[in-house]
C-alpha cells in the first residue's frame, strides 16, 4: 500500500469512527467534499501540513495516519457512514 492510500484509508477510518459523512467532515476541515473524497480513494498527494490537519481534526497522533492494520479495516466499511452507524 502507498502513502497515499495508508493516509486516505486511515482518513476514511477515523471519519467513520466519528459518525461523519464526508459532507460533516468537509465543514469541519473547510476542505471541499470532492478532495475529501480524493484523499479517502488515496489519490490526493498530500503535504505534510495538511496530513497534520488531518490528524488534529480527529485529536490524534500523526503516525496513526500511516497504520496498516487500520487501513485494512477501512477498505471494508459501507459506502456510506449512515449505513455504518445502523
């Protein structure tokens, strides 16, 4: 797995942990919903400042981004958050 996809599928993780579509967490974060979900299918090239704003908006420690084992779980969650939280 890259970079890029560790970030974007621990990214989708920690949002669905949270109970928050893409739209709750784009309002938070001010990014757009389109680039939310461009980081989430691992195709956003990243800087390092927005993957530390990323992991300020879920209060949690940058390397938790990168973690394999989380990003696994993520790639089997629902399409949508509403479906997960039922």
């Amino acid at each position: 797995m890259t970079s890029m996809e560790l970030v974007g599928l621990n990214t989708k993780w920690y949002r669905y942990q949270q109970g928050l579509t893409q739209e709750e967490y784009a309002n938070i974060t001010k990014f757009k919903m389109a680039y939310i979900s461009t980081i989430e299918n691992g195709d956003a090239n990243l800087t390092c400042k927005n993957i530390d704003f990323i992991a300020k908006s879920f209060g949690i420690k940058v390397e938790l981004l990168f973690k394999e084992d989380t990003a696994i779980k993520a790639k089997k969650l629902p399409a949508r958050v509403d479906m997960y939280n039922k």
